[in-house]
C-alpha cells in the first residue's frame, strides 16, 4: 500500500499507509490531533518517442545503438 501525505490546517505534516480508495478520508494529526487533509504529493510523468529528456535517455539512446549495430535485442551494455 502506497504512503499518502495530510496536512491539517497548522501544516503539520503526517504521512500514512492507506489503500487508494480510503486516500482522500481525512487522517489525525499526530501532533496537534486535529483533522488532516489528503495532499497530492507529486506527479509521474513518462516520456515516449525519440525526444528524449530525461537523465537515463543518453543510456536508453546508447543501449539501442549498441544493440542495432550489433545486431541484438533486449541486451543492455551498460
């Protein structure tokens, strides 16, 4: 189960594990024990196609290289 982050109206911060369905019932503060609201955290992003942006793109780019010109699939060389 994943960890879902409250924040009560203090912004004390308290973090919970919760099924998806029950994210968004709100949690008790742990330190002031007033009621904590459910906050999105952060958002995934994916990125497909040959514009690639990301830190691994140079790696992903070279493994394809490598297994093109050594005429492999599937095989990383790094």
């Amino acid at each position: 189960m994943p960890i879902w982050v409250y924040k009560c109206k203090d912004d004390h911060r308290t973090e919970e594990v919760r099924k998806y369905e029950d994210r968004e019932e709100p949690a008790i503060c742990k330190t002031c024990g007033e009621p904590s609201q459910f906050k999105q955290t952060f958002e995934v992003s994916f990125q497909y196609g040959q514009d690639y942006n990301s830190i691994s793109a140079d790696r992903h780019r070279w493994n394809l290289r490598e297994n093109k010109r050594l005429k492999t699939r599937g095989k990383s060389y790094a």
